[in-house]
C-alpha cells in the first residue's frame, strides 16, 4: 500500500495585490526606522495620533451625505505607523527616562 502526499519543497505561492506590492517598500521603511534621538521620538509621537480617529457622518440639511469610516481601516500604513509610534515611547521612556503620559 502506498501513500502519496503532496508535500512541496517550495512554500506555497501567495496572491499579492498590486497595491501591496507597491507598499510593501514603504512598510519595510518604516519598520526599519530607528528611534536614537529624543527630538525624532518626541516628534513621532506628536504626529501620530494614539488611537485611531472616530468615524464621522457628514451631514446636510439633516441629511447624512457619507460617511467616513475609521482612518485606520482606510490606512494601509496604519500597523507600522503604531509600531514606530511605539518603538518612539519606549525609547523616550526607557532610554530617556521621560514620562510619557503627555502621549498616551
């Protein structure tokens, strides 16, 4: 009796989109970022928010027009962007000796 697998050598291929290829650069930028300077950290941390900004309904005239819905659905940096925002507190909290409840 004999017992075929399909076992492969090769992982198995995986569909990207174009719009994933093209960021996937970018993701690995961002990721690669160091933080080693206080300002850079503190800057970081101004600039990105710490919680994903709420969804809005635009009205007029009682009429809701759209909607907008979470910016960190709509963003595809979003998960390296909270990454480095994170790699920025812990740098200013445990390098730096900061507090950083001005930030959370």
């Amino acid at each position: 009796m004999y017992i075929y697998t399909n076992i492969s050598s090769q992982p198995p291929a995986t569909h990207q989109s174009l719009f994933d290829f093209l960021l996937h650069p970018i993701r690995d930028r961002i990721d690669s970022i160091e933080i080693r300077d206080r300002n850079f950290a503190h800057t970081a941390c101004k600039l990105i928010p710490s919680q994903c900004p709420f969804a809005r309904d635009i009205k007029l005239f009682g009429r809701n027009l759209f909607h907008i819905p979470p910016m960190c659905k709509i963003n595809p940096l979003y998960d390296q962007l909270m990454s480095l925002r994170f790699r920025a507190l812990t740098y200013l909290a445990d390098v730096c000796g900061e507090d950083i409840t001005p930030y959370c």
